[in-house]
C-alpha cells in the first residue's frame, strides 16, 4: 500500500540563521558581564560621600583599585604606579577622551593616591573620578 504524499503549501523559514545571531549576542554579553565584574570584582571598602554625580559609561574606561596596604592592582591583576602608566599610555593612544576610576580603600592615605593623580594629569586626562559610596543623609 503506497502512503499519498502530503502537498506542501505554505511557506517554510530557514530559522539556523536567526539561532546564529542569537547565540552570538548572548556570547556577546556574557562575555561583557565578565569584563565588567573583573574589573570591579575586588572587595575595598569604599569611603563614604554626601554628594555623588552619576557617571556617564565610558567607552575607555581604566579602573585603579588601591587596597588598604597601598598595593594597587588593574583589571583584577596586581600592578605598580609604572606598570599603571604604561596601560594609560595605551588606552590613550587611540582616543584622548578616557575615563580613570579610583577605587579607593577609606583608609588609604592621599600621599598613596597622589601618584595616580599627578600621572593622569601628567598625560591630559581630564575625567578623572573615585568610586564612592553614598552616604544617608
């Protein structure tokens, strides 16, 4: 007995090419919220502060992170003030407009922030910014 085939009609989607961009845009941003929790994933007691401004993002962005100690440490990574100044030179190669953050311990004294501030001045870096906590009113 010989089954009758079944008409086609209608119209049939080729879906293999939207799964492709799907699965490239959730790589895209898992492998961005990695970058970005790398970066700050440090725990440092930040100080507090009355008066905070909201940080537009930044596409070149260089996050400093000073620990109590004094040691400092880039993208999660320990570094020195000159090894600091070389990834600052880098960034700023291509594009004058990058934006430093500070990240601070509270009891950092300033003398251990003050090198971080002279080299960014150093080189014409204008937006210049500590991360803060804010403080109850």
């Amino acid at each position: 007995m010989k089954l009758p085939k079944r008409s086609r009609s209608g119209l049939a989607f080729n879906l293999t090419p939207l799964i492709d961009i799907v699965f490239n845009i959730m790589i895209f941003f898992l492998l961005t919220a990695h970058f970005t929790r790398s970066a700050e994933s440090e725990a440092v007691d930040l100080p507090l502060a009355t008066q905070i401004s909201e940080e537009a993002d930044a596409a070149r962005r260089l996050v400093i992170t000073v620990h109590e100690d004094g040691t400092l440490h880039l993208a999660g990574q320990p570094a020195t003030v000159a090894s600091v100044e070389t990834a600052l030179v880098e960034l700023l190669e291509g594009d004058r407009k990058v934006q430093v953050q500070i990240r601070s311990d509270k009891d950092v004294p300033y003398g251990t922030v003050e090198p971080l501030l002279l080299m960014c001045a150093k080189h014409g870096v204008q937006d210049v910014g500590f991360k803060v906590f804010e403080a109850a009113e």
